[in-house]
C-alpha cells in the first residue's frame, strides 16, 4: 500500500517533539535520527495500537503496520485507535489505525499493510526497515520474527500480555539474547490460554507497550547502549515488577538461531501449513512437529462455546464458526475460506 503520509524532512523544525527534544538523553541529535528511521509493527490489535500511536507521535519517519485482522467490538475495551464506526464499517485494523494516526502526525509516512504474516511474505514485509516491534498475539508469529531479526541482524523487541500480565525483552542479534535463547521452543498448540480464553485488561497492555516503544525509541535514536537486558514481567493486579537479568544467557545456551543460524520458522519447517477445503467453507491448518493434548484443550475451553471431544478429536463451535482440533496438531475451522481469518479464529480460542 501507498504510504498516508510522505516521510518526514530531518532538515524541519523540530517543535512539535520539543518536549521530547529537552529530554537529554535523547536530544536533538537522537530526534532527528528518529525522524530518519523506519519501523515495523508487527500486528497492530491492543499492543500494535499503542505501539504505533506512540511511535507516530514519536516522530519515527516511516511506520508500516501489518495486521491481517478487522476490528470487531471486543477490541475496543484495549485497542484504543479504534471506534464503533470503524466496527460498522468492518474495518481491518492496519487501515483504521493509519487512518488515525495520519491525521495525528503528517510528518510521518504510515502504510498500513493488511496482510497475514507467514514465512512466505516476513522478509518482504520487513524490507528497509530498520527495526520491527512486536504486537502480535501468538508465539508463532514471534519465533518467525526471531528468525528474520536474527538473520538480517535487525533489532527487535518482544512483549506479549494475558490477563494482568505483560512482559517484554528487546533482542539485538548478536548482542543479546534472542527469543529462542529464551524459550527452545514455540509452546505447543492449546497449551497456553489467549485473551479470550483467559481475559486481559487493558491497562496492562499500555504498560507493556509503552516499555517496547521506549526500547524503540533508545535504538531508533541511536542510544543503544540505554537498552534494557533484562526480561521485565508485570503483574498489575498484584502491583508488582520483576526484572530477570539476561545479558549473560546468550553464552549459557547452546541457541540454534544464534549460534548455530538455524532459522526453521522463517525456512517453513516449522508453523503452519494451510489449505482451503474445497466445497466446505472450511480451512484446515496443519501445524508442524507438534501434539496436542485434547483433555487440556477442553479444559481450557470450557465455558467458551459448545465442546465435544472424543479420542480422536475435539470440535469447538463459538459464534459463527466450528473448529475441529486432531492430537496431531491439525485443525480445521469451518465458517470462513479465509486462511487469514481462520489463523485468526485459531489463535483465539487454541493458541499458538
């Protein structure tokens, strides 16, 4: 998509950010640096909001936002670039949110980009920019954006929320630890709950995604070394904040993507792989070297929509659509022949 707005001239005036500007650490030299850089952000619902609002405002030169999803009326409790005419018009999300954010800052070129982002389309989606953020709602995603970061020595930085917690760590290839050094391994399907199996309110997500837009803003600005090396989780309904120092785990583990340039998500031997069922309104999703366990899935599930299970199988059916889960990691979700909508419907109510 054509930018909204044309990148902004470094050479300008600088006082819509004076604010910003007499904040020493950053000053004149890391604003205009700012206003030189491109960004990335990666799924634009509660945390992309945010992400993107603050970064526009921010005056980063070029922001992309890429979301493959539309806004519904859930949404607007947390994702506060969206309004109930957006819902109306069934609006994607990466559309509205430029929409808005165009008229907030001119100076800034925004293109939203309303696409599902697979191992097939991340490294274009990631072309010329200088750092991606991540607001995204599923470990998949993120391991696939761990891979490219790595590969092209992009930075990044990781947030995720769920109920009343959030946590974030920003990863510089080579530098510091990746997500991969964090985690081995993407958590199987139905093994984690998602916001609408578990809730989450929206304060959370301000504060996780204003930490990534900190982070972002340190590198942006070329005030690397400011960047945090700690893993930080919070917790708001118990009022608490937990820093885990983990500059020094990138030498502890033996990491396949750091170390050994091993990049599976990004080489599609990992993820999903989609077809479109023929005649049936149906998508089937097949998710590769993975189990899931259909007791906990259907414990997990309960009181989310009608739920039968047997041991071959186990078939969800919430608002419009039916979702079939097999232990292999397969799925079919019947309703729509959107793969990008059944991805979505997937990551809901399954997970990753």
């Amino acid at each position: 998509m054509t930018p909204m707005n044309q990148p902004a001239d470094p050479s300008q005036n600088l006082e819509r950010y004076v604010r910003q500007v007499r904040y020493a650490p950053l000053g004149e030299e890391g604003q205009r640096r700012l206003m030189e850089s491109r960004v990335l952000v990666c799924g634009c619902g509660a945390l992309g909001n945010v992400l993107a609002t603050l970064l526009v405002r921010a005056g980063v030169g070029s922001v992309r936002i890429v979301d493959r999803d539309f806004v519904e009326t859930n949404n607007l409790q947390r994702q506060i670039l969206f309004d109930e005419d957006d819902v109306a018009r069934q609006m994607p999300k990466a559309v509205a949110a430029a929409e808005k954010l165009a008229r907030a800052n001119s100076q800034v070129a925004i293109e939203p980009v309303v696409a599902d982002v697979d191992a097939t389309n991340v490294e274009a989606l990631c072309e010329g920019v200088d750092m991606i953020v991540d607001g995204t709602d599923n470990f998949e995603t993120r391991f696939l954006l761990n891979d490219v970061a790595v590969k092209h020595g992009m930075p990044w930085v990781y947030g995720g929320c769920l109920g009343a917690e959030g946590q974030t760590m920003t990863i510089l290839p080579g530098e510091t630890p990746c997500l991969r050094c964090l985690m081995q391994d993407c958590p199987p399907p139905g093994t984690t709950p998602t916001c609408d199996t578990a809730g989450i309110l929206g304060p959370i997500v301000g504060v996780i995604a204003s930490i990534e837009a900190a982070e972002a803003i340190k590198v942006l600005g070329g005030r690397r070394d400011a960047i945090s090396r700690a893993l930080t989780v919070v917790e708001l309904w118990d009022a608490q904040i937990r820093q885990v120092d983990v500059s020094s785990l990138r030498d502890q583990v033996d990491c396949p993507t750091c170390k050994g340039g091993r990049f599976p998500w990004l080489a599609g031997k990992q993820g999903f792989r989609t077809a479109v069922l023929c005649g049936r309104n149906a998508v089937q999703l097949t998710h590769t070297g993975t189990s899931v366990s259909l007791d906990d899935l259907a414990a997990r599930l309960e009181g989310i929509g009608r739920v039968v299970k047997n041991p071959f199988l186990l078939r969800l059916e919430v608002d419009r659509y039916q979702i079939t889960v097999f232990p292999d990691g397969r799925a079919i979700v019947a309703g729509t022949d959107d793969v990008a909508a059944a991805r979505t419907v997937y990551a809901k109510y399954v997970g990753n």
